[in-house]
C-alpha cells in the first residue's frame, strides 16, 4: 500500500486502500462511483478529505494520487460495503465506546495507555516513569493553556525550547540523534533521559507559576530556565559519573545491549550532544 509523509503526517492512497478490501479489478472507477453513491446518500463529499499527492506508479513514474490521512481513511472505509472492512468498522466502533467511557471514567484511559505499554514489552518501573512523566506534562500544558498559549505551534516551540536547554538538543534533533522517525521519543528515552526531561518539565511549571508568566514570549524564557534547571543538574551527574546521559539507543536497543554506556572521559575532546 502505498504512503507518503506530507506535512508531518502519513497520506495513504485510497485507491490501495480500496483494491485491498474489495478486491476490486478497477479500484479507481470503484473510488468514482463510490464518491457519486456516498454524495446521493448522504450529501458527502468524499474528495474533501483527500488531497492530491504525487505517488509511484507501477511504470516507475510519479503521479498525482487521491491520498487520506488516517483518519480520513477509516472514514472512507465506513463507506465500503465489503466483508473485509467490516473488521475495521467494529474495531472503529469499540474504539469510539471505549474513548466514550473514558470520558465518563478517565481512569480507564490511564489504565488502557499502562496495558498498551506492557504489551510493548515496556517492564513495569519504566511504565511508571511514563505514566510520571505524561502527568507532569499535562500539568505543564495545563498551566501554559491558562497563560494565553492557544496553539499546537506554540506548544511545540515552548516544549523545543525546554528539551534544548535541558539537553542541547530540540525534540526533533534527539530523535534523529536516537535514530528515530514516527516513534514517540520519551517512549525510546531510558530512566535518566525521562528524568531529566520530567524535571525540566517540573522545573518551568513552577518558574512559570512563580514569575505568573503570561504570552508567548513570557513562557518561552521560564521554559528556557526550567529546561536550564535540568541541564545543570544533568551536567552535574555527567562530570561525576563520568557519563554521559543523552544516549543514541532507544529503548528496545538499550536493553538488548551488553554495554549501553556512553563514557565521558573518552570523548571530552568534544562537546556531550546533550
């Protein structure tokens, strides 16, 4: 199935999408009147949802090419009387009852995110340092949503600022450093990384507070010294530990590896990368 990443998120051809679970011999005139059905149902414009990416073909070219997100897809599939999508359709619908029940009860989500963890293979002292670390985050969100920060962009570029201060590396950067593309980079980061980050986290929420914060700028300079918090701290560790905190395996390497220290001495012709 064919995908390709457009602006920091995965597109998927509908018509793949649709050759899979209709087995049909002409995907795209099935894509056609598929749209011409759902419009006369339901006054649905299909085509909305997609956008037009140029993907490869089978004659090695590239060519314009109905493409969805993945939530665009799954509202496709709704869309497609086929035996094969009804899996995906009662999985949509379990998935919606359980996020209705969460909303009634939100421990059940604490409780379904420690599960999905553990059957990753995560050992039960690293779910807790998770789980920590999503609840100090939140809070740390909490307060920034309270003092005027309103959009994803900014939420992103006051979280860059904490993590560069803190460990020299912006968010993005520590995942090319991990080797990591799509993957959630605290789900790769070992027990000092998360804790670094945790207190970074900790440390601008109570500057924040502190100094009563407001606005962008405001909040990007207590982020700046929160995240110095940290990296003092984690400097302090470096020198007496003689190693470095900020590492390049992600979680599954680091614990398949005999030896996952990072010695400090050896390399200090050079600066750490956190």
């Amino acid at each position: 199935m064919r995908k390709i990443i457009h602006d920091n998120e995965w597109w998927f051809s509908v018509v793949d999408v649709i050759e899979v679970l209709t087995d049909s011999a002409n995907a795209r005139d099935y894509w056609y009147k598929m749209k011409l059905r759902v419009k006369s149902e339901d006054n649905t414009q299909l085509s909305t949802i997609c956008r037009q990416l140029k993907l490869l073909s089978t004659d090695g070219k590239k060519y314009n090419t109905d493409c969805a997100t993945t939530e665009g897809i799954f509202r496709i599939i709704q869309s497609i009387p086929s035996p094969k999508a009804e899996p995906f359709k009662r999985w949509l619908a379990r998935v919606g009852y359980e996020r209705v029940q969460e909303i009634e009860d939100p421990e059940l989500a604490t409780k379904r995110t420690r599960a999905i963890y553990k059957a990753k293979g995560y050992s039960d002292a690293c779910i807790e340092k998770r789980m920590r670390g999503i609840e100090i985050r939140e809070t740390l969100t909490d307060e920034w949503s309270k003092r005027g920060i309103e959009n994803q962009r900014d939420y992103a570029i006051l979280t860059a600022e904490i993590s560069k201060a803190a460990f020299g590396m912006t968010p993005s950067e520590y995942k090319k450093f991990k080797g990591l593309d799509r993957a959630n980079l605290r789900d790769h980061m070992d027990d000092l990384e998360l804790i670094f980050s945790m207190l970074g986290e900790a440390a601008t929420t109570e500057i924040t507070k502190s100094k009563d914060a407001k606005g962008f700028d405001e909040n990007r300079d207590t982020a700046q010294q929160g995240g110095g918090v940290a990296r003092v701290a984690r400097e302090n560790l470096e020198q007496k530990s003689g190693k470095r905190v900020s590492t390049p395996l992600n979680y599954f390497q680091k614990n398949s590896a005999i030896d996952t220290s990072h010695d400090y001495e050896q390399k200090n012709d050079a600066d750490p990368p956190g």
